[in-house]
C-alpha cells in the first residue's frame, strides 16, 4: 500500500507527505493512491519505471550549465549604457565583455540583464586592457571575493567563480543553442545567439536545428521530462536542482517504457531526451 502524495493534516502546515506500508512479502494485493495496481515503482508510480533511465553517453557533451558568478558582475542598464558609451584608452572594444545575459527568472520573462564577463581563463592584465568594466569589478568584486574560502575566488577575482569551460565551447563554436530553466512551472526551451550570457539557473543545450527544438518541445518529451523530474520534486512549480536537471539531459526511456521505440528512432537524429 502506498500514497504518493497526501496533505499534512495539521493546522498551519503547508506540506505534502508520501505514505508506504511495508508487509513481509505476504500480501498480494497492492493499492496506490487507493486504486489496485500491478506493481508499485520505487518513485512511487505504476506505470512505466522511470527510475530505470540511464543517461546516454553519446549526450554528454551536447548540454552545460551556464557561468555562475559567485559575485557582482551583474549591473545595471544605466552603469552597462555608462561604460559602453566610454571608449577605451587602449582601444578596446567594451562590448567584448559587458554582455547581455539570462538568469532563469529573466530567460522565461524575456528580460534581459547585463553581466562583465572576462571568459573562461583571461588573464589579469589582460582583463584590466578593458580599463572600466575592470575598475568597476576591481572596486565592487574583489571586495567581496577577499573572504570567500575558495582560493580560486581569491586569486581570480575578476572572474566567474565556475564559468563553465562545456558552455564556453559552445559560444565559440556554435551560431545558437538552445537554452532551458532550471526552475520553472512549464518546461520551455529558446533559441540565444553566442553573444548572450546564461548563468547556472539555466542549462544550454549544444543544438542548432529547428528539429531538435521541435523534439524538445513534443508532447512525448514533456511527459518524459516530467516523469523524471518528479523523481526528486514535488512542488507544483517542478523546481529541481541544476544537477538534477542535468543528469535528465541525455536520459533514454526504461524499456517498459511506452513510448521507448519513438523516443529511439528519434534521437538517432536529434539525440537528447530532457
């Protein structure tokens, strides 16, 4: 006998609870969410067993997360308009690192902010070639990064904390990507040209075709995604950590699974199940 999910009867509680009763291997017959099933799956379920998934390791390199600044490399239109109106004295492009960027929230409302972004390794006098988004990070960042405990943060302080050297690869190597939120209520995927910075709350897939977008927006891939993100989310909101949404990226149905021979022949062309 199992409920998968059931309120918390208690006054002023929010919570939602499972419920699993466990005999010796003496009963025969099993109810879920009161209804008689089959068998009961160990997320809970009765239909296919989604915990059986593996991700394919030919998927590996087509997703990453996005950079995570672990600072203030964030600024505002009014400062972004301010340092790229200036010129530099060395004559350095601004644009070159004061981009437009996504956080999840952003990505889903369509509002775009603007982030300084030294890539993936640039050195210190190189970054400070790029006089006043350098000074800017040097007076606002390296205040914050001097009592971080991470070395790293420290030493580089003028860049991301984990700038994702998997998604850097595909800014430089690709005209698109698609990208998704970590977070959100609806699983949505968009198209962002290279010129575009997405931070760790989003997760970059290494496409550039409009079939494989079409997949990911399927109502066969939908059910997939859910199904697997439900694993470890019960929010109605389907929030899940990055790692989470990552190892789902590249998953292939179990093999009771009943759309198991769709999803196969179609990622022989576009192979990613979210």
């Amino acid at each position: 006998m199992a409920w998968s999910d059931r309120p918390w009867v208690l006054d002023g509680a929010i919570v939602n609870m499972s419920l699993i009763g466990i005999d010796r291997g003496f009963q025969t017959e099993r109810t879920l969410d009161g209804i008689r099933v089959v068998e009961i799956n160990s997320d809970l379920t009765s239909s296919s067993d989604t915990t059986t998934a593996f991700p394919l390791k030919e998927n590996e390199g087509l997703w990453a997360y996005g950079s995570q600044t672990k600072g203030s490399f964030d600024i505002s239109n009014e400062k972004a308009e301010e340092i790229l109106a200036s010129l530099s004295p060395f004559g350095l492009p601004y644009q070159d690192v004061v981009r437009q960027g996504f956080n999840g929230g952003q990505l889903l409302d369509r509002q775009s902010r603007w982030v300084i972004d030294f890539g993936e390794s640039m050195s210190m006098e190189q970054a400070a070639l790029y006089e006043a988004p350098f000074e800017y990070v040097k007076e606002v960042v390296w205040k914050e990064r001097q009592n971080r405990r991470e070395k790293r943060q420290k030493t580089h302080w003028w860049l991301h904390a984990r700038p994702s050297p998997k998604y850097r690869k595909m800014l430089r190597t690709q005209s698109r990507y698609i990208a998704t939120p970590v977070t959100s209520k609806h699983r949505v995927f968009v198209w962002l040209t290279p010129s575009t910075l997405i931070d760790h709350a989003i997760v970059a897939l290494g496409f550039e075709d409009d079939y494989s977008l079409g997949i990911l927006h399927s109502h066969t891939h939908e059910v997939w995604s859910s199904s697997v993100q439900s694993q470890t989310s019960i929010s109605a909101e389907n929030p899940s950590s990055p790692s989470t949404a990552a190892s789902a990226a590249g998953s292939t149905p179990p093999a009771n699974c009943a759309w198991k021979n769709a999803s196969t022949s179609a990622s022989t062309a576009a192979p990613v199940f979210w």
